[in-house]
C-alpha cells in the first residue's frame, strides 16, 4: 500500500465507540418495512410527479408539470420539502472550495475553480425565491424568509454584485459578468430579490477591490445563505404539524392527505415483521441467550469493640446496603470465613529514589523518605505511595550512615587521629575490578574514593552531641594489593573531646552508649555512583589511633599527688634508688595500646661537658650518662608487670647531644620512645578507668617509672658526708696552694613538661562462622536508614557486611507498620489511584518482605491471595503468618519497635508506579444477592452504601465500605443481545479485520469507550509502519465524577486485553495494547471586547469556552472522544468570534505539544488551508491547561484585525496555523486527506428539487 495512503486510513479512521456498536437495523422498530412518514411521503410524491407525463386534448404531451403545480400550492407539502432540504454537504464543500481559492494565487486566474461556486449560489438564490413564492403570504417560515432577504441577503448579494462586476469587467473574467447578469434579470422578475443600488454605486465611490475581497465577500454570502435554511428548517419543523390542523387545504390534498394517515396503520402493523423474524432467529434457531447479570463486589472493613480480643465472621454472613437511586435495601454476601481482631495499621514508610539533573546534565538519583504516623492515617485516602513532589512528612529526606563504635575513639585531647583500614574479601574485590576490565584499576579506585569523599561526610561523638569534621581533614587511599580501603581522619585542636554520647541525647542518629565515628551520606546526595559499594564485602576493620602530646596525666611519686601545671621532681627532693614516678591515664591504660611514647623537658639539666660523667667527677663512683636508669612497670590487677622485677625494661632517663669534637652534652629533651608494651600485660577495658591516685587498693591505670641505676643514685645520700670531706681537703689544699676539689651539688631531676604519645589498634572480624557469635570488645557495627538502624557486628549473620547500607538505585517500597497483631491471618485492602499518563507498559510485581530480628526474609510463602495482582489494581492480599519459618518480631531497630512490619519492594521507578491511596486491615470482599430475574438498577454503588450487616455479630461496632462497588454488570437487554449475537455471526469469533478486533474487544471489557485497531503499526518502535504489528489504542471508560480527568485504562486492564487478542488471533501476530496520547493544543490570539465587558472577568470567561470547545468530553461525560480527526483553524475562529463579548480578534495562531520533557516536541505548519491534526493516529488534541489570550481596547490598523473572519490575515505573520508535522504536512498537499478537485453537485441531490423545474419556469434561465 502507498504509505500516504496508509498514514491517511490511519490518521481519519476514529476507532469505534460502544455506542456505535449497535446497528441501527437492530433497534426494534428501526429495520422497517415501510419507515416512512407522512412528510417522506409527500415529498416522494412531488419528486415522483417529475416522472408522470400528462396529454392535452389533442393527445399531445405537456410541457408543464400539472401535478406540481396541483401539489406545490399546499403549505404542508413545502413544509415537507424544506424539511427535507440537506444544505450540510455543500456547506462543506463550499467551505474547502473557498480555502482552497484562497491559498491558491492563481485561483482569480482559473475560472474552473469559480464556476461550481457560481452556479451554487445561483441555485440557492432560485431555491430561496421557489419557498418564498409558493408558500402563503400569512405563513411564519415565509415571513422570516421575507425578512432575512430583505434585511441581509439583499446586501450581501449587493455587495457581490458590485465586487464581481468590476472584477468581470476589469479582468475580462466571464462567469463574473454571467452571474452578474443572472442577478440583474433575477432581480427584476421576483419580488423577493432585490439589489441594493446605495451599496453598489454610492456607498465608497469608485472601488478597486482585490481578489481577497472578492473572496471574503463570496464568503459571507453563503454564511448569511446557509443560517437562513437552517433557521427555516427550524421553522418548519415547528409549523409543520401547525399546518395540519389547518381548515385551509383544497379538497384534494385534503383526501391525499387523509389517504397517507391511514397509510400509517397497515404500515405499523407490517413494521412488527421484521423484529419478529430477528427473535425467532437468534433465540429459536441458532439458540442464543441473553447474558445473566455478573453482581459487584465490595471491599468491607471491620471494626472491633475496644472489649473483645477477636470477633468470627463465617461465610455467607450478609449486610445491607442502600441504594442512592430510590433507597431500597441491597443485600451484600461475605464469600469466605473472616476473623476479626485488634490489629490496625500504625503506622507506613514509604522510600522511593528522585531523580534530577544537575548544571552538568549529569542524571543522578537521590533517596527520599517519608512517614505516615497513626494520626496521619486518619484522613485517608490520599496518595500515600509513592510521594513524589509537595508532601510533607516527619523525615521528608532519606539519610544513610555508616557507624563505627569502639572503646578506641576515647580521645580527649592532643594531636589525634583515626585510621580505618576497611578491608574487603578478596573474592568480591577481584568481582568489583572485574566488572570494569575496560579502565585502569587505579584510576577507578582513584574516582571511586573521590566519590565517597565528595558524598560522605564524617561525624564524630562529643559530650555535646555528633560534632561534624571538616572534609579536608579526611584523606582516602585504596590499598590495592591488600584489597582495603584506609581512611584517616585527622582530629585538630578544634575538635572537642570525643566521647560517648549523653544518655538523654536525641538526634537524628542515635545513640551508639560508646564513643563513635559516623560516615554520613546526607539527603540530597546521588546515589548513582554510591551504589557501586554494595558489590564489596568486609572482611575485617582494622582500626587504629594516633594521639601525640597528651598531657591529661594523673602524676604521682612516693609523697603524693603531684600537680603537672608546675615544674615536678618525679623522684621528690631526695631521689634514690626504688624512688617511683607514677604515669596514670584512665583514657590510655584502657585501651589495647601497641606504642608508648614519653616526652619529658628537664628543668635546669647540667650544662658542663660530657654531662653527669664530668658532673659528678667529686664523687667516688664514676658515673655516665646513660647510668641514671629507670625500670617500667605497670599495674594490673594489683600487680606490677612484668613480675619478678628482673624482668622489668630499664631506660635511661636523660639523652646526649654529640656535639663537636666527639664531646657529648645532656640533652633537656627526652623521648622515651623503646618502651616494650608486651610485658606490660596492659588489660583492654570498655570504658576509661576511673582514676584518682595510686594508692594500695588501686587495681590498675598507672605506668611505674622506678628509679634503678646508679648505685648512688643522683648521690643526695652521701652528699653530706662528702661535702664535709671536700671542705676539708680543700682547706688543706689551700694552706699548701695545692689543687682544690669541685663537688657538684646533686642534681635533683625536675620535670618542666611531660606528654604522652601512643598508639593503640584493634582488629574487628566481619566474616564470622555462621550462627556465632563474635565477641568484639566492645566494638560495634551499624547501618543507620532514615527509619531505623542495625546493628551489624558482633552479629550471628552468616553474610559478610557492606560498608555502606545497601543502596539501591532502584529501590522504591513501602513498609507497614501493624500494632497489635494478636493472630497469625492477616486481611490487607490495598486501594490503588490512576496511574501516570503515558504509561502503558506493564510493571513487575513487588517483593514482599517480613522484619524479623532486624532482617527482611521472603512473605511469598506467606501470602494466601492476591487480589491486587501484584499491586496493579485494587485488591485483598491475605497473609497467613503461621507459614513462615522464622517468626515476625517486634523488637527491631531497623524499623520502630513494638510493630509487625510488612514490606512491598519495586524494582520499577516511582513515576511508573499505581499509587497507593489506602491500605486498610480487617478487609473482606462480598459480592451482591441477585434476585431471581437477575436485573438490578444500580450495577455500582457509591462508597459507605454498605450499612451494616443484617444480623449484628458479636463483638463488631462498625462496617466500613470505602470505595465504590466494582465489577458489576446488568443482565442483558434486548439491544445488547442483538448487538452480540450480529457481532458474533460476522466475526465468527476469530479476528481478522480492523473491525472484528474493535467489536470483540468491546463487547469482552465493557469498561473500555472506545477502540482504535493499528494494522501494520508499532508504536514504540522508530519506525511507525512495522508489518506484523498490531496497536490497539483503547479509551477507557470515564468514572463517575471524573470531570477534568483524562481517561485512562490502568496496566492491569491493558493486559488483560492482550491477553484476550493473544486467544483470538494467530500467534504470528504482535499485539501491543495502548492508553492514547494527549496533545495539547494552545491557542494564541488577541481579542477586542465588546464595549460594557470588563477584561478580567470575560478573559477568564474565554479560557473557560475555548477549553471546552477544544476538550468538550472534560467537562460533559456525555461527549464523545476521538481518535484521530482533524479540525480546520477556521472553526477555533469562528467560535472565538462567536462569542457575544467579543467584537474582533487578530494575531491568531496555534501551537501542538506532542510529548514532554525532553522530548518535547513543537509541530509548525504555514499552509492556510491545513486541518489542525494529531501528530500520530494514537493521539488525541486536547485543551492546553491556559491558552494566550491578550486583550487590546483599540484596534491597530496595521496588525490587519478583522471582525468576523480570517480573510484579511497575513499567512505567516498574523496568522499561522500549527503546529503540525511534515508528514501530515505531504499528505495532506498531495490530496490524500481531501477530493476539492471534485465538482460539487448540482442541488437537486440536496435540496429535492429538481433543477428542471426551477430553471425552466423562469422562462429567463435556460
């Protein structure tokens, strides 16, 4: 086939409509043997009159048709005759004939286009004057035609004649000046025709009109013509039976007309024939029946007395409903046993991923979440799932964080820092590089960090709450070979204490009772690319923390407390050997530390050369340097490790500097940086020792620095008796001018500053044998959701954690939260709203999950019944929790506690999604009691029809209906039986052609309108045309109500339909099964109201008009809806100009919007004589929301407005048709859409009157 061709039968064809089904043949009384009435007779008569041939009594035939003559006198018979005029198809194609001239610009040129045009105003100047002659003079229709000629035709025809003439005269144009003379001669031999000579010669002098004027003028002229038959065909039909009641006819129509009365009876009684013929055969011969009435169903809810545990409802129990239609009582039937308990809904959380675009254009995906409270659920229903824009919730945003506590991260000062080394197994590290083989593994562990960096942020515990660190702060670094990720955060001088938190503190995370880091994603963050961590498994965490010049040191030696603010003697005064330094820290000695490091500044250390060794030459032990020895010991459990003592590491107090000349000096620094820890046997703890001094019942938290070396000491001991010695000698020595000896006062070790540096690790296992327990030390592991946490490690999971929450892209569920659940059944009435515009395609059912011990496991073997067929249409999901092998718990922290929560997940986006709109528990279906006969008045009652039940059961108060009844269907009538039965006999329940699809799909879904069958088309394909292919575009059915709603057949619906094709057709045929697409249609225009209209009130009057001109069916249920179509731009113009506020417009255009988004798209055309189409044969126009309309209180000459019409109006400027696309564009210049080149008809067809009688009793007319 042509593909113009195809594209025309596509676009024109407008499907079929359940009202369209029905045959007229089939309506009782339509398929007559004798249908007509007394007016058809009358006007068979007058044309059958035409055939007779009378002689005169000379045996010759006459010319003249007596019998007319003897018939056309009556008033009756011309009522009979305009009643029948058809004047709707040469309007029509008047009107293209006319567009046609006037995009053409030859068309003044070639006087073939002129000529039908001519001799059809010609015949209705003729038509009008033969009514006006032969009815009486006393008559209503010939009084207004008298008075419409007069005041109107008369100048229109005036104005033409002066408009033509010149034309003719000027441009030597032939039927121009016929047409001109045909008016003169008519004129003057008629008393009803008239030509207005002031309009011709005086009204504007000379005139040198252009062909668009001429055009205009000819325009009008049949306007004006037109409106004048039909308002005396309204005329007629209401003088009519007036002329019957007359005493005026002549005896012999009089007797003609008694005659055709009495016809009537005989033809009535024929008229029973053939509906006789049609029951026997369909009912007796082929043996068909009406289809019995299908009942509704309902949805029931129940509610329990406060003072009963469970109320039993057994089947076939029933209820009263009241029918709105005349308040009888309906009876409802329960279909199976239901036990009613305390158990309510509490609470719902929904999580759905949003979508948006940022400067870059890059697409990313960010979690939301939202709460409904038990408050909140009161007001039901409304969209509860999935929340998509402008709601508001208790936590409107989805946060995810990662929390790691430990005993570890008690830092309360210094230089600190934490190092994570997150480590993975190496199966699924390998898996994770493996997947992206096509980029080098450092460049995308390098992105993957700068991901996490950028999205996360790390928060760490304070006594005041979670205290936030700064980004540059945190440094990330992938480990390769060793498959761990290391972190490190660096803690500076503005970080307070890290702590645990306050037990009263509530926050938006919660409260881990142990000191913590946090790696937060906050709301709003994509989670395209965080995703990609759920594919890597921990194997362990090693933790580790770096704290320098601590100095919150409890400082103690043998005579007390000492305060470290001042300068100390760590020995005392006298130090000997044995004297003790204490060292306590109940942060430090609780922690497992794997490097201890002390810093001290010695007060006024000995200046002199070689140091203590030249210090201490006056004394009888040489000492060195590295003599003056302590011994580190640690107190645990009361014991002083390492024991015995022998055992203990001896370091030397005091480090040299080598200086010049290899002489060495005392250094005031010393970094003791070899203490061995092992030996020290420090014992881990939970929480920071609680220290105050060492005393003989402390049990631990203090380091022992024990004075060990030299023998001497630092000599204070034997300082006194050498003193006396030294004076002594030394006064000897003077009196013999011999050498004196020097003896140092004993150095007495003074501590000016001393600070502390350690470092402690520990190793978290995450891969723990199944069903252990690993005990952690108080180290833990959560994943914190916006609706709760979980506690990850220690755990007895036999699945290795994620470091993140699992993120899914395309997570979308939502959770119910059930109190008090006393009963292992549970009933759940899932209401479902519209789906999405544009959404066809069918979606996966959700999975459902239970909570159980903070692990959502499989509800599949749980789940009874799924009226909702996978959450696609409202329905009954029953849930027998006895089923399942693991219990539903309460105690979660994953989900608030106290609750039994049941989860629906999707793998589908939110947009494509039913929303949720109720969820109701206790829920039970019940179907309507039919009566004997079947037949019901009112197949769909509204909601909370359903009363109460009939006979009150103990224990339940209320019943609760809360949508209307569905599935109902009437027992077959007459009509519908005649339209099955004649349906089935021609398709013969196969289906082949467009036909047989369109009526079987009707009559199996009487929920669908109307149905449009695509041959040979796909429309999700690039190309439109697909052989094999089928597209049926199906409308459904508007509900009750839905006023300003468009209609539209949910997935579940449209899947059904295929289905059902599926087992009609041949399976090499592809079906696909479609809602229509809307396009809006906007119209921009300026408009001059009339004077005493004010602007703002008529603009919005105007919106109003123009929309439901261009979408009547949105605002009338009764309208119809099409598929396909067209409409020319000059009927949105009429319409504007018709309405009485308005006194002129201009500027007019219209623009089509097909799509939205980014694909968007905007369809122009320019030709003038363009239909405004659908941009495919799937869619229907619509109304845009607002159309442009701008109000102008004067009238500017050079925007060319016009009143009334568009003739004036600048093709391409201020006027312009679209958009429309090429294609149709093509079609519709190649005459696809439209035959103008076909002559219009001579008005005998339409009018029943011949032309030979009209043109030849006018003796002037040949």
């Amino acid at each position: 086939m042509n593909i113009q061709k195809k594209f025309n039968i596509l676009f024109n064809r407008t499907g079929t409509c359940q009202a369209e089904r029905l045959l007229p043949e089939l309506i009782e009384n339509d398929l007559l043997i004798s249908d007509k009435k007394l007016s058809d007779y009358l006007r068979f008569i007058y044309l059958y009159s035409d055939l007779l041939v009378y002689y005169d009594t000379n045996n010759q035939p006459m010319q003249a048709n007596v019998w007319r003559k003897f018939l056309e006198q009556d008033d009756t018979v011309m009522c009979a005759l305009i009643l029948h005029t058809n004047i709707d198809r040469i309007k029509g194609r008047i009107q293209k004939k006319i567009s046609l001239l006037r995009s053409n610009s030859t068309s003044m040129v070639d006087h073939k286009q002129w000529i039908p045009i001519l001799e059809t105003a010609r015949d209705l100047v003729i038509l009008l004057n033969y009514w006006h002659k032969n009815l009486p003079n006393e008559d209503i229709v010939r009084v207004k035609l008298d008075t419409v000629v007069h005041e109107v035709l008369n100048n229109h025809i005036s104005i033409l004649y002066k408009l033509l003439h010149y034309s003719g005269k000027n441009h030597g144009r032939q039927p121009f000046i016929d047409f001109c003379l045909f008016l003169e001669e008519h004129c003057a031999h008629t008393s009803l025709w008239k030509l207005n000579r002031a309009l011709i010669y005086n009204e504007a002098g000379e005139v040198h009109p252009d062909d668009s004027q001429v055009i205009d003028s000819m325009d009008d002229f049949f306007d004006a013509s037109f409106n004048t038959v039909y308002q005396l065909k309204e005329l007629a039909s209401n003088n009519y039976l007036h002329t019957l009641q007359l005493q005026n006819k002549e005896p012999h129509v009089a007797l003609l007309i008694a005659f055709l009365q009495l016809l009537q009876y005989a033809d009535a009684h024929l008229n029973h024939l053939p509906q006789r013929f049609l029951v026997h055969y369909y009912r007796h011969i082929l043996k068909f029946n009406n289809n019995p009435a299908t009942p509704d169903q309902a949805y029931l809810h129940f509610l329990l007395n406060p003072n009963y545990e469970f109320a039993f409802i057994p089947e076939g129990s029933r209820l009263i409903a009241k029918n709105p239609l005349n308040d009888e009582q309906i009876l409802f039937e329960i279909k199976r046993n239901i036990t009613i308990h305390r158990a309510k809904i509490k609470q719902i959380s929904s999580l759905f991923p949003k979508q948006r675009s940022d400067k870059s254009a890059h697409t990313a995906i960010e979690l939301a979440a939202i709460t409904y409270a038990n408050e909140q659920l009161k007001k039901l229903p409304f969209q509860l799932f999935p929340v998509l824009q402008n709601e508001e919730s208790e936590k409107p945003h989805y946060q995810v964080a990662t929390l790691l506590a430990s005993p570890l991260f008690y830092l309360a000062e210094g230089l600190r820092s934490i190092q994570l080394k997150w480590k993975f197994t190496a199966e699924s590290f390998q898996a994770f590089l493996g997947k992206h083989t096509d980029k080098d593994s450092a460049i995308y562990l390098a992105r993957l960090s700068s991901i996490l960096h950028s999205s996360a942020s790390i928060q760490v515990t304070t006594k005041m709450g979670w205290f936030g660190i700064a980004a540059e702060a945190v440094t990330l670094q992938w480990i390769e070979e060793a498959y761990c990720l290391h972190m490190v955060v660096a803690l500076g001088q503005e970080v307070p204490a890290i702590s645990k938190l306050p037990a009263e503190y509530r926050g938006s995370l919660f409260n881990p009772a142990m000191p913590a880091l946090a790696i937060v994603i906050p709301a709003g963050v994509s989670i395209t690319d965080l995703s990609l961590f759920n594919a890597l498994l921990l194997e362990r965490i090693d933790i580790k923390v770096c704290v320098q010049n601590y100095r919150g040191l409890i400082l103690q030696n043998q005579l007390g407390i000492i305060d470290n603010s001042q300068i100390i003697e760590p020995f005392g005064p006298l130090p000997k050997i044995d004297s003790s330094f204490y060292i306590g820290s109940g942060e430090i000695f609780a922690k497992p530390i794997t490097s201890l490091k002390i810093d001290i500044k010695w007060e006024n250390i000995p200046n002199t050369e070689d140091g203590f060794k030249h210090y201490y030459d006056g004394y009888p032990t040489k000492v060195n340097n590295e003599d003056f020895k302590v011994n580190i010991s640690y107190l645990n459990h009361q014991h002083w490790n390492p024991t015995p003592a022998s055992n203990r590491q001896h370091i030397p107090l005091f480090q040299v500097t080598k200086c010049s000349r290899g002489i060495e000096r005392l250094d005031s620094y010393r970094n003791i940086r070899t203490i061995d820890i092992a030996p020290l046997n420090i014992t881990k703890a939970q929480e920071p020792l609680d220290l105050f001094t060492y005393n003989p019942k402390t049990i631990a938290g203090f380091l022992k620095l024990q004075l060990s070396g030299p023998a001497q000491a630092f000599g204070h001991a034997i300082y006194p008796s050498l003193l006396n010695k030294v004076l002594v000698h030394n006064a000897q020595q003077k009196k013999a001018s011999g050498s004196l000896l020097v003896l140092n006062e004993p150095y007495t070790p003074r501590i000016k500053a001393i600070t502390v540096d350690y470092e402690a690790e520990e190793t978290i296992a995450c891969t723990p044998s199944s069903g252990e327990v690993t005990e952690q030390h108080g180290n833990s592991f959560f994943h914190i959701s916006s609706f709760g946490y979980v506690k990850v490690l220690p755990s007895n999971g036999d699945t290795a954690p994620t470091l993140l929450p699992l993120i899914e892209k395309e997570q979308t569920s939502i959770a119910f939260g059930i109190a008090d659940l006393n009963s292992t059944s549970c009933s759940m009435h899932i209401a479902m709203g519209e789906e999405p515009l544009g959404l066809d395609q069918a979606i996966q059912p959700p999975s459902w999950f239970y909570l159980s011990s903070n692990r959502w496991l499989p509800l599949k073997e749980a789940i009874v019944v799924d009226g909702t067929n996978g959450c696609s249409q409202s329905g009954i999901i029953v849930f027998d929790l006895g089923k399942l092998v693991r219990p539903a718990t309460k105690d979660n922290t994953l989900m608030p506690a106290g609750l039994i929560w049941i989860k629906a997940q999707f793998s589908e986006e939110p947009a494509r999604l039913t929303p949720i709109m109720a969820v109701y528990l206790q829920a039970v279906a019940a179907s309507r009691v039919m009566d004997k006969q079947g037949v019901f008045a009112a197949p769909i009652l509204p909601p909370h029809s359903i009363l109460q039940l009939q006979h009150p059961i103990e224990g339940i108060d209320a019943v609760t209906q809360p949508i209307q009844t569905f599935g109902g269907r009437q027992f077959e009538n007459h009509q519908a039986f005649y339209r099955r039965v004649s349906e089935r006999l021609r398709h013969k329940n196969r289906a082949i052609s467009a036909w047989d699809y369109e009526h079987m799909i009707l009559e199996k879904f009487p929920a669908i309108y109307r149905v449009k069958c695509l041959n040979h088309t796909l429309r999700h394909a690039n190309s439109m045309v697909q052989p094999g292919c089928i597209t049926f575009v199906v409308i459904a059915k508007r509900k009750h109500g839905a006023i300003g709603m468009f209609p539209k057949a949910n997935r579940q619906l449209l899947t059904e339909i295929k289905t059902y094709l599926q087992s009609i057709t041949t399976p090499f045929v592809q079906c696909a099964v479609v809602n229509p697409m809307y396009e809006d249609i906007k119209v921009n225009v300026t408009v001059k109201f009339n004077t005493g209209y004010e602007k703002g009130l008529f603009l919005n009057l105007l919106q109003k008009d123009l929309r439901q001109f261009l979408s009547p069916w949105l605002f009338d249920p009764s309208a119809d809806m099409l598929l396909g179509g067209d409409m020319p731009a000059s009927k949105i113009i009429d319409f504007i100009n018709s309405r009485s506020y308005i006194e002129g417009i201009g500027n007019f255009s219209i623009f089509k919007y097909v799509g939205s988004g980014a694909d968007l798209k905007l369809d122009k055309i320019s030709n003038y004589d363009s239909y405004l189409r659908p941009s495919y044969p799937w869619s229907i126009m619509i109304s845009a929301k607002n159309h442009n309309i701008e109000s102008v209180d004067t009238f500017d000459s050079t925007a060319q407005l016009r009143h009334g019409s568009v003739g004036d109006m600048a093709i391409g400027e201020d006027f312009i048709i679209g958009p429309f696309d090429n294609t149709n564009t093509q079609l519709e210049e190649s005459g696809a859409y439209q035959d103008l080149d076909i002559l219009i008809p001579s008005l005998e067809e339409h009018y029943l009157v011949t032309q030979k009688h009209i043109r030849t009793d006018h003796g002037y007319y040949e």
